[in-house]
C-alpha cells in the first residue's frame, strides 16, 4: 500500500499538490503569453487576464473544497481522540470556524480577480491568509495541548517553525506592500503588472511579491503535516432506513419506523 492510499492521507496531500499547480499553471500561462515579467509577480497578477484567469479561478475553487475536507476531517480527529477535555474541545471548535472561513476567503480570491474588484480580493485576501494564520495557530496549540499523549513533540516543533515562517512572511508583506501604495512611488499601482527594474520602489515590490509567495507556500506546507495524522483516520458513511419505500405518506412516516425499530432493522 503507497502512502497516500492509508487512511484519509490523500486529503492534505490533494489540497497542497492542487493548491501548488494552481499557482505554478497561471504563472506558466501568464509568463508565455507576457502578461507579466517573469521575475516573481504577484500570484494574484498571474490570475488577471484571461485565459490564466479561468484556470487560476476553477483551480482556487477546487483548493476551497479540499480545505474545507481538510479542516473538517482534522475537526472530527482532535474530537475523537479528545472526547472529554472540554478546553480542547473549545479550540477544535474555534479552529474549524477558522479554517471554513479562510477557505471562503479563498473562494473570494479565485473569483473576484485583484484589478478588477480590488478591495473585495484584498478581503478575501486577509480572510485566507489572516484568517489561515490564527487557524495554524490554533492547531499548533492543539498540537501542544496533545502532546506527548497524542502527538509527538516533533510534530508541535515543525507545526511551529511553519507558522513563525507564515508570520514572518506576513509581516514582510504588510510592511513592503505599505510602502509600496503609500503614494511615494506613483498612484494606480494595483493596475501596474510589469515593472522595470529602474523604476523607483521596485525592491519594495520585489519584496512584497517574493513575500506573497513565501506566505502561500508556508501556508501549503502547514497541511503537509496533516498527512502522517491522517493515515490513522477513516470516514464511513452509515445509512438509516426511516422507511420501506421512498414513497411513504407523511401519515405512515411514523408507523413504519417503528416497525423497523421492531424488526432490528435501524
């Protein structure tokens, strides 16, 4: 049996390799067509002008999927191996709101493209990855919470050394991007996809874009850690019978469930 094949293992993996190919794709695309420069563009720009745009969306929206498989799968995980501590509980419960709303930060990102409705990608911008970041945060706390019982103190060291990268990553971001739109370097900047190394704050944008990319892969590379955890779950659907037929009045609803409750059958 390969790796992936135990347990829910291909979940994670699926959400970092597609994740990973949506950004390289429309990288690729944008780059033959030169609708960018080849030396690092923001991955949104790589995801603006058609036919890279449709690729990087269809692509972005299958990524929010598996993240929310993902999250919930991790969810039902920390539960079932902490059934009665009602403080781990709590965060498990915190951190799958996390984790579903920064993959709806990403459905934003895919569909409203940055220079077509900036202040609604930047939204859902700041919902995956800032949103992403507390939700790593959380799950490294976990992490620690269940440590050495559960989880070994490797894995809660690595889970923390990828989320300092994220932080790190964002930090820069937040502070290059800053000066970068504070107006010293002209105005209408977001519309700008092709910078010229003579240009006044191009290393401000070379910073911020090497940052964008360094945020996107600390953040795969959080759910890689997920993968060793998941080859020791499996999901299995049980089907309840409320009825002999699938054409049961409401009125006899009822009365044949409670025959089949006789019967043994549920």
């Amino acid at each position: 049996m390969w790796w992936f094949q135990q347990g829910l293992s291909f979940l994670p993996a699926s959400l970092v390799v597609w994740s990973a190919a949506s950004f390289v794709f429309s990288y690729i695309t944008a780059i033959v067509l030169h609708h960018v420069d080849p030396l690092v563009p923001y991955i949104s720009d790589t995801g603006t002008i058609p036919p890279e745009r449709c690729l990087f969306g269809i692509m972005l929206n299958i990524s929010a999927f598996l993240g929310v498989a993902t999250m919930y799968v991790r969810y039902k995980q920390v539960y079932a191996l902490n059934p009665e501590k009602s403080k781990i509980i709590k965060l498990n419960k915190i951190g799958l709101t996390l984790g579903l709303i920064s993959c709806f930060g990403l459905c934003i990102i895919a569909n409203f493209q940055k220079c077509v409705l900036y202040y609604v990608h930047v939204v859902g911008a700041c919902l995956t990855f800032g949103v992403g970041a507390i939700y790593m945060l959380v799950q490294t706390v976990l992490s620690y919470l269940m440590q050495p019982e559960i989880h070994s103190k490797d894995i809660f060291w690595i889970r923390l050394t990828v989320l300092l990268w994220c932080s790190s990553s964002i930090a820069s971001m937040f502070v290059s991007s800053l000066v970068l739109y504070s107006g010293l370097y002209g105005t209408n900047l977001v519309q700008k996809l092709h910078w010229d190394p003579e240009e006044k704050g191009y290393t401000a944008h070379i910073i911020s874009t090497v940052s964008e990319w360094s945020l996107a892969f600390s953040f795969l590379s959080f759910f890689l850690t997920y993968i060793r955890d998941f080859q020791k779950i499996s999901l299995r659907a049980v089907v309840s019978l409320h009825g002999r037929t699938l054409y049961n009045t409401p009125q006899s609803f009822v009365a044949d469930e409670q025959t089949l409750l006789t019967a043994g059958s549920i």
